[in-house]
C-alpha cells in the first residue's frame, strides 16, 4: 500500500480545504462524518509515511477523533474546524481549533475504568495518551493542543 497522500497539490473539496506540511498537514473543514473519516484517514496514511509507529497513529487518531467530538458537542454540527497533525523528533502533536472561546473542556470526574459511566472518558484519555495537553484562546475561538510523546519517550 503507497501513502503518498503528501505529495499532492493542496486540495479543496465540497467541505475541506487541505495544506500539506513538511511534517504533516493543515485541514480546515467543516464538521461532518464524511470529513471525520477523511481526517482519520489522512492521519493515518500522513503519521505512516513518516515512520510513526502504527500504535502511536492509532492514538493519534483517537485523540484527533475526541478532539472532533467534543468540539461537535460544544458547537453543533457542521462548525468550522481546522485540525493539525505534525510528527517531531518528540511525538506527534494533535490541535483542533473551533470557533466557541467561551466551552473549554471539563473534566467530569470519570475515570477510565469505570463501567457505569455512559460518557466522560475522553479527557481522562487524553491525559493518558498526551500528557500535559493544552487548550489557548485564539481571536477567532479556541486551539486544543496535544503531543503524543514517540515511543521512545
């Protein structure tokens, strides 16, 4: 299989707007499954061709896809998103921006491990997987920022 998903021209299509980067890449869209997916996808072919192990990606994906969710959640479906994958010699960092500056994630008090909780579980997570990730107000809403250290951290 060839991911050569970073050597294409930046693409537009009916609800995203992609730019490659030299380590990664930049995808404005609107919230929908479809651009979900898209985004999962593009994680995964981009973080694989360069080098990242695939257990790394598959956390990078969960992250980005809770990072998704919860900004559908704050925002309603269809906002403008912008989310940013980039592998470092540290890690993989994750950001999602949405528009809402005044929703910042909030912790519910659940843990990971317990059964009875119907949700709740995405930033006990996130803490688990990336470490010390952050949330910055922006002029235009809110940036999420995470780094999924590397194996070898």
């Amino acid at each position: 299989m060839s991911y050569s998903v970073l050597k294409v021209a930046p693409a537009a299509a009916l609800g995203h707007y992609l730019t490659p980067t030299p380590t990664g890449f930049s995808l404005h869209m609107s919230a929908s499954p479809r651009n979900l997916r898209a985004v999962r996808g593009l994680t995964e072919a981009t973080l694989l061709n360069a080098g990242v192990t695939p257990d790394l990606v598959d956390s990078a994906q969960l992250v980005l896809s809770e990072l998704y969710g919860n900004a559908v959640h704050a925002c309603g479906d269809y906002v403008p998103l912008v989310a940013e994958v980039e592998s470092t010699p540290d890690g993989v960092w994750v950001r999602l921006h949405d528009p809402d500056r005044r929703r910042f994630p909030r912790r519910t008090g659940v843990h990971l491990d317990d059964a009875t909780a119907e949700s709740g579980r995405g930033l006990p997570l996130m803490d688990l997987l990336a470490p010390g990730w952050d949330v910055t107000p922006t002029p235009v809403g809110k940036q999420i920022r995470c780094l999924l250290p590397g194996d070898s951290n």
